[in-house]
C-alpha cells in the first residue's frame, strides 16, 4: 500500500506577511507593544486621553510607514547587510612596515 505525502515547497522561503518580510514582521510586532505600553504609561501617570491618543496613533502611523519602507528598500537580509558595511572602516592605516617585515614569503612568493 502506497502513500501519498504533498510536499512543502515553500519551506526555504523568507516568511511574508502583506508586503513585510522576514525580521521586518518582528519590528513592526515589538514597536506595536512597545506603543502600548507607552500608552497604558502615559494614561496612568494621567495625561489626558485626547492628548495620548493623537500621539500614538502619529507614532504608530509613522511605525507602520517606516517598517513598510524599510522592508521595501532592503528586502530580507540587505538592512543587515547595510548595518554591516557601514560597521567596515574605509581604509586601513599602517605606519611602520614592521606589519609586513614577518609575513611569511620573500620577493618571489614563495
């Protein structure tokens, strides 16, 4: 007796949610806590309502099209890629040919 198995063909695939992909899902999640615990914050200590809710929902707002840029300019791994490059110095500055003097190897590369 045989069995038929269906196979998962998106299983190397970046997760995407309405245009988000991969960690961008995660920073639009923990921005959205993070606004409601601003909220929760600010009503306790008692700001009034109609102070809050115009600036969370600015902020929110401006989360969700920040998060939404970020996802459509870099795609799945290129804002890691970007943090990365930007960590590498330009040049590299060496004053003394001490550096070079105990390399293994002479003029003619062996």
């Amino acid at each position: 007796m045989s069995s038929v198995y269906q196979v998962n063909k998106g299983v190397s695939k970046p997760i995407v949610f309405r245009g988000l992909k991969a960690q961008y899902i995660a920073y639009l999640a923990v921005g959205l806590v993070a606004l409601l615990i601003a909220f929760a914050v600010l009503y306790i200590c008692g700001l009034g309502l109609w102070l809050i809710l115009p600036l969370v929902l600015g902020t929110g707002t401006g989360l969700f099209v920040g998060v939404f840029k970020l996802s459509a300019r870099f795609g799945e791994h290129g804002l890691m890629k970007f943090w990365a490059g930007r960590a590498l110095p330009g040049h590299l500055v060496v004053s003394s040919r001490q550096v070079f003097v105990g390399l293994k190897g002479g003029r003619d590369g062996v």
